[in-house]
C-alpha cells in the first residue's frame, strides 16, 4: 500500500466514525468480493460469520477495532476461528 493510499484509507475510516465507536469502513476500501461478515458476539465473545441472505446478515455491522472483519470465503473464516451463524 503506498502512502497516499494509506492516508485515503485512514481518512476514510475517520470520516465513517459512526454511534457506539463503530468506523463503518466504505466498500471502497477492501475487496468487494469478500462478502462474509465476520462478527464478535457482544454476549458470548464467540466469533460468529454471517453469510449474504442469512437472517441476521443485514443487520450485521462490522467494528474493526473490536476485532471484526470482513471474511472472503467460508473456508477462511472457518480456519480463522470463526463459526456460521445459525440463522
């Protein structure tokens, strides 16, 4: 990455600070075919994936600082840690 990508991608995530201390990063900023949610249970701390058209996947934001990603294949996230979400 060079350096003027780097501060378009820092300030890219300052300008999507968003409620609750979630940078919402733009689609721009990493690869739009990666498309699983990888998400951190606020309850559990379980490391939950979601996956485009399960029922919680719209909803679901991810908060990098919390340790949350975006996943580019099942295998990955599995590997990762990471378990399906059930619905």
């Amino acid at each position: 990455m060079s350096q003027l990508t780097g501060i378009v991608v820092l300030a890219s995530a300052a300008a999507f600070i968003g409620a609750g201390g979630y940078t919402l990063l733009p689609r721009q900023v990493y690869d739009p075919a990666c498309t699983i949610k990888g998400n951190i249970s606020i309850n559990s701390g379980e490391r939950i994936y979601h996956v485009p058209g399960q029922e919680y996947y719209a909803p679901t934001k991810i908060s990098y600082e919390h340790g949350e990603r975006w996943v580019c294949s099942e295998e990955e996230a599995r590997r990762a840690g990471w378990r399906k979400a059930r619905r």
